[in-house]
C-alpha cells in the first residue's frame, strides 16, 4: 500500500523523483545566480562611456529575470512536487521560453555594446 505524505495529499512519490524535482530546482537557481552575476558584470566591466543607457537597460534587465527566475522556479518546484504526489502529468514552464528570449536579446546588446567601443 503506498505511503500517505506527511501533509496527507495524495500519495509518496518514489524518492528518486523528488530528488530529481529538488536538483532541477538547485539547477535553476544556480542559474539565476549567474544571470544576476552577469547583471553585475554587465554594470561594472563592459567598457566605454558610449551607450550608458544602454548598458544599464541590460543590467537592469538581467537582474529582473534572475529575480524572476528565482521566484518562478520555486512556483514550479511546488507545482511539479504537487503533481508527483496527486499522481497527475507534470506542469509545463514558461521559464525556458522567457530565459531563451531575454539570453538572446542581451546576446545581441552585448554586441552592440562591444562595436560601438
């Protein structure tokens, strides 16, 4: 007979799975640390005077998405932990999809930054 969790929703997963659901989740956070370093980065290493704005537009928009995927990934971490244990297909993320778009236009500023100087 499986197991009752703790909370008494739904049923005990196997361990392998919640360990697996709490790396992605140490993933992911690992991940907004580095797009917060990069807002760090962004603000005190590209060079020049040309395109201030710009560059902070950059940090400035590096350091909400690190923001945001800290928040949104813990949202997910619960979702998907909830969905194990009522035994229901996991929760598909918008995550992927918004840190593809925001990587990508930095990728292109950063371009920009380095030919204008």
């Amino acid at each position: 007979m499986p197991r009752r969790p703790a909370d008494g929703n739904g049923t005990e997963p196997d361990p392998r799975f919640l360990l697996a659901n709490e790396r992605t989740f140490l993933a992911w956070i690992r991940t907004a640390l580095a797009v917060l370093a990069a807002a760090v980065g962004v603000v005190h290493f590209v060079p020049g005077t040309h395109l201030t704005a710009l560059r902070t537009v950059l940090a400035v928009g590096l350091a909400i998405l690190g923001a945001v995927l800290a928040i949104g990934v813990h949202a997910r971490h619960r979702a998907v932990e909830r969905a194990l244990r009522a035994g229901e297909p996991l929760p598909r993320s918008r995550l992927v999809a918004l840190l593809s778009v925001v990587v990508a236009v930095s990728g292109v500023l950063v371009v920009v930054l380095v030919l204008a100087n």
